[in-house]
C-alpha cells in the first residue's frame, strides 16, 4: 500500500509518500481502505520526537490516529459492522495516513458527512465528548469555551448547544462569525476575559472547558469559582495543581456512535479548514504546526 510514512523523528521534511507493509486486524479490530485522514496536534508531536518519552512508536510510521473509509477486512469477534461499509474512526497513536489502517474504534459515518468532514471527526469528537462528560448536565447552563474554534473546541461548542447549553466560545476575531454560526456566543481570549464574560453572562458561568492548554486555566476557575466545575482536554500538568478534572482521547465507539448520531440529526457537521492530497502531507503537518486552524485540517488518500 502507498502511505506517508516518516524514518526517523524530526521535522516535515522527514515526511515521504512511499509503499508500506499492509496492516492486518487483530481480534477486534477491523480495517478500511482509507478515503482520508485526520491532521491532529498529536501526530506532528510524535513526528517530531517532542513526545518520544511518553508516547514512542517503532520507526518507520505512520502518522495519523483517524481516518474514514470502506471496510475491507475484519478481526476475531467483531460484531455489527461488515464489509463495504463506510466507518470512522480511530486507530493506534499512528497508521491512519495510508491506503489501509487498522481501526480499534469506530462508527457508522453519517452520510450527510463528505468523506473530509468524516475524517475530521475521529479524534476531535471523543476529545470533546470527554472533557463535556466530566462537567456533568448540560441542559439550561452556561458553559466557557476556551480555544473554541479549533477542531476539539468546535466539536464541542456544537456538543453542548445539542444538549441545551448556552455556549460563551473563545477565539481570535477573525474566528468570532465561525463560533456564532455553530451556535456560540463569541468573545476573545486573554487580558480582561472575566470582564468580557461578566458583561456576556451577568448571571455568572456555570461551567467551563478548556481546549487550548493557553495558561487560562487558572483564570477559567475563577470565573466559574469551582475548580470541580472546570474540565480540561490539554493542560493536564496545571489541572492537578488547581483541581481542573482531566479528560483523555479514548478510542471508545460509543462516544464515536454518539457523534454520529449528531450528525445524522444535523446538529454536529465536522468543519475542516483545509483538506491536503497525500503527495502534500508535508505541506498538511507544516500548516498544522502554525497553530490557530480553524477546526481541522485532513488529508486525501
């Protein structure tokens, strides 16, 4: 199979579009031929090494943890899912960026999803689902989103305004027209956030969410005034120190089958920024890197 695959940990010029062993599905697991594959923060991380200590991989890999495609090939004991049909997923920390990948979690993709938009779901919306489950009940509160408008954090503003939450969502300006077409109420991040969110939100900020690991997470706890009340997806190292639950990405179908479900109902449509060829997955890493995409970049295999 043709995938991009890099030799050694370093920048995106370690990065080639060469031919691969096969994967095969252990018990399971499953595979599909992939349609295209999720850019995410994780994968350049592990590419470039900055990672090696707590999340190393056997070189030459792949990278990419989600994609979306047909299957093709199934393991021991999987039930409910059958060759020809279109799935998205997850997979291990690398192997998504390829003509096959082995998936461990995965859906039905909605077929209201363009195969970009289905590739852009994986990792973003059981990231998000996570770190709303830890907040508990949604329904009639009002929930602070920092670092709104990245994949995770788009994801999740649609999430929570699904479950009857009203959404104060954090960006740059030139994302704020972006959070109030999913449903949020946009503000900017840094200096004078309270003061900001105390004139949206008078009656005070039930909860928050953080996405962007910005520093904020301190700031988030005194505007909702409960660190229990506060869940983060990205500075794991300051939520112990002040309390902040802590949720993972999990490679768990049912979150995967919830955001389906969403879709289906027209309530959660993945937003992909840009959309790259294999041949460019160079250039897909490097704009990644940049920091600041709006939603989620994919490649096209």
């Amino acid at each position: 199979m043709r995938a991009a695959r890099y030799h050694e940990y370093g920048s995106v010029e370690t990065l080639v579009v060469e031919q691969a062993p096969d994967p095969r599905p252990g018990p399971g697991e499953i595979r599909i031929r992939v349609a295209a594959a999720g850019v995410n923060p994780v994968d350049w991380k592990v590419r470039s090494g900055a990672v090696r200590e707590v999340l190393p991989v056997e070189l030459p890999a792949i990278p990419g943890r989600d994609a979306v495609g047909v299957v093709d090939g199934t393991g021991e004991g999987v039930r409910g899912v059958g060759i020809g049909d279109r799935v998205f997923g997850l997979g291990g920390v690398t192997g998504a960026t390829a003509e096959l990948a082995v998936l461990s979690a995965w859906a039905q993709a909605p077929a209201t999803w363009t195969d970009e938009e289905a590739a852009a779901a994986g990792l973003a919306s059981v990231t998000a689902l996570s770190g709303l489950r830890a907040l508990g009940p949604l329904r009639g509160r009002t929930l602070l989103i920092e670092g709104a408008a990245g994949g995770v954090g788009s994801a999740a503003v649609e999430f929570a305004v699904a479950r009857g939450a009203v959404v104060i969502g954090t960006a740059s300006e030139r994302n704020h027209e972006f959070l109030a077409s999913l449903g949020a109420v946009p503000t900017t991040y840094g200096a004078g956030l309270t003061e900001r969110v105390a004139a949206l939100a008078p009656d005070g900020v039930d909860l928050a969410l953080d996405t962007a690991a910005s520093g904020s997470l301190a700031g988030l706890v005194a505007i909702v005034g409960d660190p229990a009340r506060v869940s983060t997806v990205a500075d794991h190292a300051n939520a112990q120190r002040l309390g902040v639950h802590t949720a993972n990405a999990e490679n768990d179908s049912a979150l995967l089958a919830e955001a389906a479900e969403l879709g289906r109902l027209g309530r959660y449509t993945p937003r992909v920024e840009r959309a790259y060829p294999l041949e460019r997955i160079a250039h897909a890493h490097a704009y990644a890197e940049r920091g600041h995409t709006r939603g989620k970049i994919v490649v096209r295999v």
